[in-house]
C-alpha cells in the first residue's frame, strides 16, 4: 500500500460517520467504471478466509 493511501485511509478514519457514508458513496461512485480482471478462486477463498476470521474476532470481543 503507497503513502497516499495510508494517508488518505487514515483521514477517513478521523472523518465523522455521516462524512464517512458521504465519502464511501462518492468513492463507489468513481470505481464502478473501473475494469477489474476477474478473481480466481484462490482470491475469492482467500478474501473469504480474512473475512470470516475477522467476524470471528468480533464476536469474541463481544463475548
């Protein structure tokens, strides 16, 4: 990850909720034109992977 994105993610941390949703659909706005290659399934497994054992460290932090 560049600096710039460190930097730009670090910003939207500090940005309010309503700022955060505001900022969120703009940048959904822009990518939806972008052309991504297609995810093999080693991707999409491990996307799923990271997903799952973030939800699970959730839920043990709620317990």
């Amino acid at each position: 990850m560049t600096s710039v994105v460190q930097e730009l993610l670090k910003t939207f941390d500090q940005l309010t909720d309503s700022e955060r949703l505001e900022f969120a659909s703009e940048i959904l706005k822009r990518v939806i034109h972008l052309d991504f290659p297609p995810l093999s399934d080693e991707d999409l497994v491990l996307n799923a992977e990271g997903l799952f054992l973030e939800l699970d460290k959730r839920e043990s932090a709620h317990e």
